[in-house]
C-alpha cells in the first residue's frame, strides 16, 4: 500500500447537490446573467458604431441616408411627390422651397 503525503493532497470543499427547487433559481439566476451580459454587449456595440458614424458625416449624410431609407420604404409616396413636383414646375416649387425650409430648420433645433 502507497502511503498518501497530506501536503500533496488539496482539501475539496463539500458542497451538498442542490434541491430541485434551488436548482431552478440557479437556472434562473444563470440566465438574467446571460441576458445582461448579452444586453451590454449590445449596447456597447450601439454606442461604438453610434460615435463611429457620428464622426464621419454629420447632419447632411444622415439626412440623406434617412430620405433613402424612406424612398425604398415608401416608393409610391416617392413616385406621388415626384408627379406633384413636376406638375407644379420649378418656379413653385423654389417658392414653396424657401418657404418650408426655414420652417423645417427651425424644427429641427
């Protein structure tokens, strides 16, 4: 028989199975931290893409980028404005251009 060296050994702690019930709450408590681990992942990743594009454009590239995102959505309400702009004419519409426009910046402050 091989004597065992105490010093060699590591002492494990006894930790008794848990209950079912004790099981479902560290199943529950595994998941909410998953979920907020996921949660601020997301967000970081938001915020980092936020200031990256924050930093490259600027209020036009997003106006632009927003007026395309609504024509490839709503291209009837495009194709509609487009028929009144060219029923109206040029004329009308710079008039109605310097009218609205300082409107609309006033909005947007």
């Amino acid at each position: 028989m091989a004597a065992t060296n105490p010093s060699t050994t590591v002492p494990q702690a006894v930790v008794p199975e848990p209950t079912m019930a004790q099981q479902r709450v560290l199943d529950r408590i595994a998941l909410q931290r998953e979920r907020l681990r996921a949660r601020r992942a997301a967000r970081a990743q938001s915020l980092a893409l936020a200031q990256r594009d924050q930093g490259d454009g600027g209020l036009d590239e997003s106006l632009v980028l927003r007026a395309a995102g609504f024509a490839r959505e709503h291209p009837l309400a495009v194709a509609a404005m487009a028929g009144v702009a060219v029923v109206a004419g040029p004329r009308r519409l710079i008039r109605w251009a310097g009218v609205l426009l300082p409107m609309l910046m006033r909005l947007r402050r």
